[in-house]
C-alpha cells in the first residue's frame, strides 16, 4: 500500500502536548515511529487499524483511546476517510525528540 497524504499539528493544551493526525483517504497509512515515553492515542473522528511493531493490533473507533507503550514501533491506517487520531503526551517530554523515525 502506498502512503497517502496526511495531515499533522501538535499544540499545547491543558498541561499535555497533542498531536493530531488527520489521515484524509480510506488506506492513508501514518508514517511509522516510536516515542520514549509511554503515551494514550484517541481516535477522535473515524476509524483506524493499529500496528505495534509489525503486529496487527486491533480496530478502534471514534471515541477508543489506546495506551502505547514507550519504544513500540507503531502506525495506523484509516478505515473511514477523515479519520482524525489525537496522540496525548506528557508536558516534561522534549518536543523536539519527541518522535523516533
């Protein structure tokens, strides 16, 4: 499967830094990386399949949050077009190296 176009943001709200990926095409695969802190995803529009570290991990749907364990190598790929994932991580992270391609 080819990648597809994705959408990224990361803010600051509310003592926790949110990534949000905005994956617009059915088949948009997110690009795989892993972080050094343990962190909770939230589907927050659509559907995504998961996969930590080249193993299927499941289905999750609007409103699924999903704890990902520091270091797991780790992407999804939209079910639903527009599907929206919003990663929350700790305020005492380093920003910058946030994300291990």
């Amino acid at each position: 499967m080819m990648m597809m176009p994705i959408e990224e943001e990361i803010e600051f709200r509310d003592g926790k830094y949110l990534r949000t990926t905005i994956l617009r095409n059915v088949g948009t695969i997110g690009e795989q990386h892993r972080h050094h802190f343990d962190h909770d995803a939230l589907i927050s529009r659509g559907a995504a399949t998961l996969y930590v570290d080249g193993v299927f991990n499941g289905h999750y749907f609007e409103g699924d949050i999903i704890s990902i364990k520091a270091m797991t190598l780790h992407h999804f790929i939209a079910l639903k077009p527009d599907t929206r994932i919003t990663c929350i991580w700790p305020d005492d992270i380093d920003i910058e190296a946030a994300i291990v391609r």
